[in-house]
C-alpha cells in the first residue's frame, strides 16, 4: 500500500446491477422493515438468517431454466457454492436440516441474487432484498394460508396503502379447468404459463401462443372463456354451477379450499381488497394449491412525487408449496408463504412522495459563540453534548476547535437538526443556555432568538420542543 | 421438480464456516444490532448499506498477504467480482465515488467473508458480522476520533459490561519509538507486528522474532524497554521526559494528540476503562494514527452459563487511517472508525447467561373449549385474534379445527406465551372471555384459573397482565 497506489486507474463503480443504499432511501427502506417486521412479530414469527451461499447442489434443479441466472463462487478449492437466489429454498434445507422441528412460523430479509439483465427503470437489480414470511408445518386446511393473506392486508394497511388488489387462484382449480377442457399433461405448464399472461396480453395474443404451444383453438377457447373471470363468491358459484367444471376432482378440491379461505378471511376482517381472479397462475412450478399476487395500481398522486407514472406491478406474490421440503428430506414439510418485493414498494412510496423522512435524525446541535478571543467552547460544547447523549437525545456539534456561529448554523440547517443549544461564556458562568427551535421566521414568535434556560433543565426545555417522533 | 428428485441425495448443510441464525442466537443478535444502532443514531450516524460484493480491482492491493483469503466469484461472462472483505474498504469506495461528500457519520452492520481456515470454537468464521462505525472528514485534530471512543463507552455501557479496556496507542509514537531505537525503514512494519504479540507472547519470545526478522539484540532490548509501558497520563509523562523520545518528532506529533484526545475524553466523560498501551500495533497497514483494541477479561459467572470459559479477547478495534479513500480517488478524506465484532460479542452475551430471552415473543395464545359436540370455535378464534391484533398484542391461535384443550396449552407453554384467552361457547354466548396467566401455581392466587372478563374489556384486561417490555 506505497503511495504508487494512488496512480492506479480504478473503476469506481458497484458491479453491474448492485447499487448503495444510504440517505433517504435508506431511512425509507428501514422504515418499511421496521412496518413489517412489527406485522410479522404481532403473528409470532421469529426470524432465520441464512448464509449468503449455499451449496451448489442445494439449488440446482429448483428454478428450472432461470437456474442459469444462479451466481456461482468460483471454485478455490473446497466445495462449490452459489449465492442464494430466493429465500424459500434456504428455508427448505433448514427445516430438513432440522428433522425435529416440524413447524415453524419465520420471517427473513435479505438480499437475493441473480445474474438477470438489469432494467434499472423497472427496478430488475442483480442484487435485491426480499422479504419473506412462510408458516411451515401440518394444519388443518387453509388455517395458515388464511392467516398470510391476513398479514398481506395487515402489512399494506400500515404502510397506508389503499388502492391494491390481492388477486388469488388456487393450482387444482387451475389444473382440473386444463384437465377438463382436454389439455394433455405435458401441455398443462406451458399453457398454465400462458394463461397467466392474461393480465399483459389481451387475450387474442395469449390464445395465439397457445395454439403455438400446440393447442387447438377450441380447447383455447374454452379456457378462455373460464379463465377470463374474476370476482368473489360468484366464482365460487360459477365453478359449482359449471356442468363440467363442477364434476372435475381438482376443482371440485380447490373450490372446497376457496370456501374455507373466504370464511376464515371474514373472521380476520381480511375480505377486502381480494380477487378470485381464474387467470393467476403464477410461474414457479412448485406451488401445490392456493396462489396470490399483489398488485397495485400505482400512479402517484398528481405533484406530489418527482416519478408521476409508477405503473401497475406485482409488490408481493406467494402460495402453497407443500413438496419443496420433502425433496431434500424425502418428508415433505407443508409450507405456505408470501414475499414481499421490496424494492419495488420503495419505489413506488417514493414516487408517491413519501420519502419525507430526514435522512439524518439529529435533534439538537450544539454550539458556541463569543467576541475577540473566543476560544471555541470545544469542551464545553463536548460537555453539553455528553449530557445530552446520556439523556438519549440524538446530537451533533461541529468539530472545528473555533467554529464561527454562522457555520455551525448552516451545518445545523443542512442536517435538518430542528433545535439549537448555544453556549455563550457569559450565560455559561450565570449557569445558562440558550435553546433555539430552527426555522423560526415569525417576527411575532417570543422564541425566535432562542430562548435562555437554566442548565439544570436544559434536558427538559428540550424536550418540550423536540418534533414528537416520526412527526417528519 | 419431478418426483424422481426427492430420490436424490442431497448434501443436507451449510457451507463450511457459514451459519444459520435463529432461535435465542438471532433474537440475541437483534438485541445487540438495536443496541449499537441506538448509539450510533444518538450521535448522528446514518447508514450506508454497499452490496455483498464488489468489483474485484477494488479490493485487491488492500489487504496485504490476506489477499489470498478474499472469495471471487466465478467468472460467468462480465465483470469480475469479489466477495466483501471488510466494510472499510466499501466505505471508502463509496467516498471515492461521490466526490460531493467531503464529510460522513455513517454505521453499516453486514456480514464479510473470509476463505480463512474456520475455527468455530474460537468464534472464527467464512461469513461473520462486522458492525462498522467511521467518521469521515477533514476535522481539527482528535475530536472525531474522541467521539468514536465515546461511542466504544457507550455500546458496552448499553450491553452492561463493566470489564473491558480500550487498549489504545498511537501509530506516530509507535513509528517514532522503532526510528529513534534505530530500525530500519523497512522493518518497521515487520517489528510493528512483532510487538503487536506481547498481549499473547512473553517479551523473550517477542525478542526472539524481532532478532529473527534481523534487528540486534540491543535495539530490540530499547524497544522491549520502551513498548511494555501501559498507564494513562503518566505515559505521556514518560514520552514527554525520555531524553531520546521526546525529541524525536513523529513522537512529539503523537504526544500532542493523546494530550488532546485525553482532554477530550475527559469532557465525554470517557476516560474509565482507557489504557495507553505503548505495544499496541494493530496489523492492518493502513492505519495512520490512533490506533485500539477493546478487550474483555470475559470468564462467565460461576454457574450462570453453560460454557465457563470466554477467554481474553478482542471485542472491538479500530483506528485513523487518513489515506485509505485517496487510493481510490486520490483525492485523500480522513477518516477514523471502529468495529464491533459481532460474533465474539454475542458469545460473551450466551456464556454470560444473557440469553435468557425469548426467541419467540408472543404476547397471548387465542385457545377454546367445549363439551360433546365441541366444534372447535374456529371462526370464533380467529375473530379474537384479529381483535388482538389489531390492538398491536401479539397474539397466535392453534391451526387446528378441533384441538383439545391440553394440546392449546401444551402449544402456549411450549412457546413462553405468558397469557392464554379461553373462549367457551357459554361465556361467550354472555359476551366474556377468560384470560388466564400461564403458569401460576399459587394455590392461593385468585387467578390461578383464570379470571373471567367482559369482551369489551378484553384488551384492556390483557394489558395489564402483560410482562413488561423486555421483562424476560
């Protein structure tokens, strides 16, 4: 590390498709952990932590042909790793990995890995935080799938959210229509995948890649006209009333299910904002039952955020996977989950403006002024910080020896401090300090020049003044 | 994802050095990060969150003949990227990058990663937490790095620890002390790091590496002489009086700022537990100033926890190293910091017998009972969670339809839920539930069965037999 170093031509930038995280952002993106981790807690989650990598093996064959995008380590002697590319699989290996814990009821935040094409604009990123809640274990039907959706709800609505659209369908019901209306069972998948691309495509086009897939236009069409509907209970009555439909084992299954998780929905007060929608299918094969997808219709609220058009988008998705354990221990685990994209709520809460939140959460600085010979009040000021400190109140001040007054302003402003405690050598000696609240432009205001108090209740005036919490 | 793969062998772990966290390990782990981040919000700190790996061009040439243990990951077309060794030089990166920043608080809690010969015993990891807290900035001498030591005082005063020191010493004094004993230039890091032993070794041995590396026996023995002083101001006494180092001028600049920094520290109110330990070298090259070390005296309380002995350890090191983001931009930013090791810390906590809290928290367990023809008041269950929940209580229920009264609290025993809400289809009928604190055993105790209250009253009733926040 000679100083020649400092020639080198580095490339000073993050690896494609990463990015920093710090300031607003940040503070934003905490904020939302801290909303649904207090959700998850209030439903008796604890949390897992895995490792960044796992082993190779452990997630090959799991993701199909986007196993392409798994980032491998290279191999430096020993075994061969990969970065993790979601948390549902990690949470697999460890509940097989732990054979005596049977259920399990977790959450995790963390980043993911994949090794896609980045598209900034859409927020597709190479690395991105998921956020996942997944209750493992053997119940009684729809019991916990219930209570997922509960937490989705749960989950928006402390973030304020009104306008979203829990769309939900169940993979039997899915599966028995196919069935029924005569596709074969190598077909099922592709056309599943088509079907779910009804809410992009009008569905001209997605009949169209049906029949390339080897469909004929009269079984296309009569998927088409069941998987066009969406509703609520009417669904249900539709697929209880359809003559063939209503016969089909699958549906005549997930129907039961539908009817269990509509029921358990009202006893939670979580009816709203949900969509039996028959054209969900969503494109990981490993869901065995319900499935849901979050979406919401997210322009931002005329002038309010920088971004007007947020689009319409998925900001949660999720379903039953009963199998997933069950190929690494050879006994299935029946698990349920959802996963929040978190990068994309951020996003669409910024467009909306909500990034209010000061980056830096200071709430008093404080400073010193004097005449000729003023000697910087360093230790008084470290002094005064001290106990301000013990008395967990967030605080700055400059660390200049000599700081002139309009500079520890200004550096107070920029930081949005919203209180000022100035020492003066003659208020000091009388056992006093000033307390300034920031930004006082009314002349009428008796404490625009700050107001002195005794030292002995500095924390107290303090206090009074300080914004309540998250009051940005 | 066929059946077939379920009959695959898979290798059920982690990968070698790599953990999971859950359980009393994680909830201790979440206790530790909102301490410190506590700390470091109340001196106004923000967090800058870089991504888990980096190009690799950054990282090489910064970490001297470690370099080696640095994890790459497989090249798979594109840019070449590393795993994070550290989250100083991401730190520094990220200065580098944003020229406009020319001062930074910032903390950052992430896991590294080291291809380092794992010793679990000793705590020492592949992925392992690192818990950063740097200033960075162009300030008057010595006052940001007061501060950070102010900080050190704060964490473990925030854990409750009594015994620790914050060895500390200075890179100028340690360089002038082996120019002034006559070493050579280019041994000066090579006897630096041999001196940097005597915490483990006795000064023969000592002696004997530095005689090894080529210096002579009698400046070794000038050094031996000098380097195993430790004390407070009587070292700056000493430094300041020895005929052949006070005149030496990297040892003046040296003297000059412990002066200031003591008087500092002394106006934080955080001198205790400080010594000024003249062997103290630290290995990282790129150290400039300051240098410490906490470290903890840590056998665990007879009796208390289940391993005995903790050992002697660092805990936390750090120190000022001014040209570390120049080697980037080579436009040079000072900065000072510390990191906390994270890891060692919370197996101190575990030994101590700190970890006495729950992993899982749950406030109330939502449970029914009836008699012949008992339906298992599902619906009923979840209307009384949902109430709970929307009070903010954290409340579960069994994900049975019919489950038996012993096996509900079998379940709320199991996990530490400190009240159970009985619901039967006659008190209910009469608009009461019955709250019952689990576990009293108190013949006497009114409540011993329970204690019958109006629905209404419900949460308020709960409220108060709750344990207080933390009460674990």
């Amino acid at each position: 590390m000679g100083k020649d170093d400092r020639s080198k031509n580095f490339n000073l930038k993050v690896p494609k498709g990463t990015r920093d995280w710090t300031g607003e952002d940040a503070a934003l993106r905490d904020r939302l952990f801290e909303t649904v981790t207090t959700v998850f807690k209030r439903h008796g989650a604890t949390t897992l932590d895995t490792p960044v990598f796992e082993l190779k093996e452990i997630l090959s064959g799991k993701y199909g042909e986007d196993s392409k995008l798994i980032y491998d380590l290279q191999d430096q002697g020993g075994e061969l790793c990969s970065l993790r590319y979601d948390l549902t699989v990690p949470l697999a290996r460890w509940l097989a990995m732990n054979p005596s814990v049977q259920s399990f009821k977790r959450y995790q935040i963390a980043k993911v890995y994949r090794r896609d094409q980045p598209a900034m604009t859409k927020g597709r990123m190479r690395e991105f935080y998921q956020c996942d809640f997944d209750i493992a274990g053997a119940y009684d039907a729809m019991i916990p799938d219930a209570e997922v959706l509960k937490i989705v709800n749960d989950v928006f609505k402390a973030l304020g959210w009104e306008s979203y659209t829990i769309k939900m369908n169940h993979r039997k019901i899915l599966d028995g229509m196919f069935k029924a209306a005569g596709v074969k069972e190598d077909l099922i998948r592709p056309i599943s995948s088509a079907v779910d691309k009804l809410d992009k495509l009008p569905w001209a086009e997605v009949k169209q890649e049906m029949e390339a897939k080897g469909l004929s236009a009269d079984i296309a069409d009569q998927i088409g006209e069941w998987v066009q509907r969406k509703g609520g209970d009417d669904i249900i009555e539709f697929l209880k009333s359809d003559p063939v439909l209503s016969q089909n084992e699958d549906v005549k299954k997930g129907i039961s299910d539908m009817e269990l998780l509509f029921s358990y929905l009202d006893a939670f007060d979580a009816r709203s904002h949900v969509s039996f929608d028959l054209s969900l299918a969503r494109g990981l094969d490993y869901y065995t039952g319900l499935i849901y997808e979050v979406v919401t219709e997210g322009s931002a609220p005329q002038g309010k955020g920088k971004q007007q058009e947020v689009g319409v988008g998925s900001v949660a998705a999720g379903g039953r996977y009963d199998n997933l354990v069950g190929m690494f221990s050879g006994k299935p685990i029946p698990c349920v989950g959802i996963s929040f994209g978190i990068d994309r709520i951020i996003s669409i809460l910024k467009a909306r403006g909500e990034s209010t939140q000061r980056a830096k959460d200071v709430d008093a600085f404080v400073m010193a002024f004097g005449g000729k010979g003023f000697t910087g009040m360093l230790t008084e000021r470290m002094q005064v910080a001290q106990e301000l400190w013990a008395s967990d109140i967030k605080t700055e001040f400059s660390y200049k020896l000599k700081p002139k007054l309009p500079q520890q302003f200004k550096q107070a402003e920029t930081a949005g401090v919203p209180l000022a405690v100035i020492l003066g050598e003659e208020e000091l000696k009388a056992g006093k300090v000033k307390i300034k609240v920031m930004g006082i432009t009314d002349e009428n205001n008796p404490e625009k020049d700050g107001v002195l108090v005794d030292r002995k209740d500095m924390v107290t005036e303090i206090r009074k003044r300080l914004p309540t919490a998250n009051g940005a």
